[in-house]
C-alpha cells in the first residue's frame, strides 16, 4: 500500500475496543489477533480510505479511538463476515465496524441510509421507499387482477393481502411494488403452482432495514418489532424473506 | 425452498431451452443467506435448483464460492451510502470473478447483490446480464410472460414467451 507508518503517541488506553469486548460473546475474541492477515487479503474493501480488516482491528487494539471512529471506511465495509470466516481465531471485526458505526453521530452518518431509516419509521409497512398500506394493497391487487385476465392458467392465482392463518407471510422489498411491479409476479407463480399458503400483510411487509445499516439499535429494534407484530398478529407461523 | 418443491414434484422445470442454446450461467452467493445464516448447505441448495433450470453443463461456479465467496459490495447500505466510487472499487473484486467465468448471465437471489452485480456491469462494459432466480425458474416451467422479463437479455427476451399477445 505504501502508507506512512503508523505512530503510536505513547500509552493510549483503548475506551472503544473495551467498550465493544463488552457487548460481544466471549469479547468477540477481539484480543486474539494473530495478525496473520486472512482478513484483510480476501476483503474486497481491503485499500479503500488507505484501510482493511486487518488494520482497523489493530488501530482499535492500539487505542486509536479517534481515526477508526472519524474512518469512512466503517461505510465501505459491508460487514459481510469474510474476514471473520477466514480467520483462525474468528474475530468479530464486522461487530467492531457496526458499533464504530453507532457511534457516528446521525447528522454525519450517510444521509442515503438516514434518510431510507427515517422513511420507514414513518408508516407500520416499514417501507424505506415510503409506500404505505394502501398503495401496497392496490398496486398488488391491481398487478393480480390484471395477471388473472392475462394469463387464465392463472386465474386462479392468490396473492392474499392480511389473510389470517396464512403459513406464510412473505415479505416484499419495497423496490417492486413501487417501481417494477410486473417482477413481483414470477414469485406468485412459483408459490401457486407449489401450493404454499401464503399472505402479504399491509403492515410490516418492506423486506429493507436501513436502521440496521444505520447502526441505529433503538430504531433497528422498532422494525423489528411491528415487522415481528405483524406477522404475529395474522397468526402466521413462517416469516419468509425471499431472493 | 425452490429446492424442496422441485424434490416433492411440485415445480417441475426443463432445461431444455438451453439444450442448444448453451447459455452460461454463474451464481452470486448471497453473503447474507450462506455465509452469515445458512451456510453451505444452502448453497448447495441453490446450484440443484440452477442446475434444474439452467442445465448442468451451462453452469459454472465462481471461485471462491459458497461460504467462502467475495461479498459483491451491495450489502451493509453500501449501495445507499453515496460512495460510488469507492463501492465499484469494492465491486471489482466480484466483477473480476464473473468475468474469469465467461458467463453470460450472472444469477443474484438477492435484492441487494442484483442491484450492485448489475451496476457493476454497467463499468464493465456490460459483459454480464444480472436476473433474478425467480425469472428464470418461471422461463424453464414455461411460464414466463413478456412483462417480466426486465432483466433478461436480448438473447433470451424472445425464448418461449408465455402468453406472447400480453406484451405491454
């Protein structure tokens, strides 16, 4: 990479890490890097702001609170886990970027998962898009009436909408039904012609959480929760979050 | 799931359009459902069913794959962060991949790795076509109308078009 070193200003004491070792199971083993370097060579994000896995768990290690918190890089890290799969002692780095993401205040966080977060807290459907219940019941009600006509082998097709008892309640990202409504329907064939019962509800449908990707415990959990409600309250017994 | 059904007899798909045709098709392996949820068995799941659908001999795997695959860099709101260039650098890991395939289409179940496996397309001169699995296990049940075939190419936007006279 050619970096300039890292300097080290005397004993700093990591406040971060610590923090974090508390929040993990067994501290995320975030003490145990053998600095092997597993993580950062199969990490796509590895050089992007002059950072990887590697040296983001050893800045933390070092105490360098500051730059790894003040880092864009918790952003380009997709917390995909690679590096924790590859690892010989299975430190939970992509835990350490979350939380070093929670710790951004939310005027600094990326305004595009902000904003998506904020937008589905507006309405019960969780929509990130801002699609309430009744623009979701009509778009697939519409989008089935005109399926029914145009293709009779599936007239008898159902794409129930808060049906109680259902099995299923399957979960739509809000992409489809706001934008290209005619790509919800392959998935409708597949569970006609396998018999699944199934139902949408209009509350709690949106598959996205952006809270997560915000790092934004207290409004990750409030998805969570009404999605959770949602299904409890239709007596589904399989929520089922699809391609 | 698809896996399941198609075991029990209740989805019956033919890869027989791709009999001659001999389109290759390759597999993202969705971080989210192996690696962090399922793991390998899921994985396995998902080439029975492409397998099913695409014929055995058009598909070809990614390496690495399964639990050990690249991240395609659409996850994590990566995609919404608004760091474009940095999340295409990221993407190229995944591009480079595909393309030591020589595939022809690139199959994502997953919302958020067929929204950045096809945006990473469009930098690389779009040598890929990115679909849905659920499109093309509807094309080789016979069942795939004109209107749903957004993400097909132009190599397939024709191929046994179910109820043609619908086209929008």
């Amino acid at each position: 990479m050619g970096d300039t070193a890292i300097k080290i200003g005397g004993a700093r004491k990591s406040v971060f890490k610590d923090k974090v070792m508390k929040l993990l199971p067994d501290g995320g083993n975030l003490n145990a890097c053998l600095t092997c370097g597993a993580c950062a060579s199969g990490c796509p994000a590895t050089g992007l702001e002059g950072m990887d896995p590697r040296k983001f768990l050893r800045m933390a290690a070092l105490g360098m609170d500051e730059e790894i918190l003040s880092s864009n890089w918790v952003w380009m890290c997709s917390m995909c886990t690679r590096c924790m799969y590859v690892c010989p002692m299975q430190i939970n780095i992509p835990q350490l970027v979350f939380n070093a993401r929670a710790q951004w205040p939310k005027e600094k966080k990326p305004k595009g998962i902000t904003s998506s977060c904020d937008m589905a807290l507006k309405n019960d459907t969780c929509s990130a898009m801002g699609a309430n219940e009744e623009d979701f019941q009509f778009v697939v009600e519409d989008v089935l009436e005109e399926y029914q006509e145009s293709q009779p082998e599936f007239a008898e097709m159902k794409a129930d909408v808060n049906r109680e008892g259902a099995y299923y309640f399957l979960n739509q990202n809000s992409r489809e039904p706001v934008t290209e409504p005619d790509e919800m329907v392959p998935l409708w064939k597949i569970l006609h012609l396998a018999g699944a019962d199934w139902t949408y509800g209009t509350k709690g449908w949106a598959a996205e959480n952006y809270c997560l990707f915000a790092a934004d415990n207290e409004n990750w959990e409030k998805i969570v929760r009404t999605k959770a409600k949602a299904v409890e309250d239709l007596g589904c017994k399989v929520w089922l979050n699809t391609e | 799931m698809y896996a399941q059904w198609i075991r029990e007899g209740k989805l019956t798909p033919s890869s027989d359009w791709n009999k001659d045709r001999k389109i290759k098709f390759t597999l993202q392996d969705p971080c989210q459902l192996v690696r962090k949820t399922l793991g390998d068995p899921v994985a396995e799941e998902m080439r029975y069913v492409v397998k099913k659908v695409v014929g055995e001999e058009n598909f070809i795997d990614m390496t690495p794959n399964k639990s050990n695959n690249f991240c395609c860099g659409g996850g994590g709101g990566f995609l919404q962060s608004g760091f474009q260039e940095q999340r295409r650098a990221y993407g190229q890991t995944k591009a480079n991949q595909i393309l030591a395939t020589n595939a022809t289409y690139c199959i994502t179940p997953c919302h958020n790795c067929h929204a950045q496996v096809h945006d990473i397309s469009t930098v690389n001169d779009h040598a890929w076509e990115t679909v849905h699995l659920w499109t093309l296990l509807n094309l080789s049940l016979g069942i795939l109308g004109p209107n749903e075939r957004a993400y097909l190419g132009e190599d397939l936007k024709e191929v046994d078009v179910f109820h043609p006279e619908s086209a929008m």
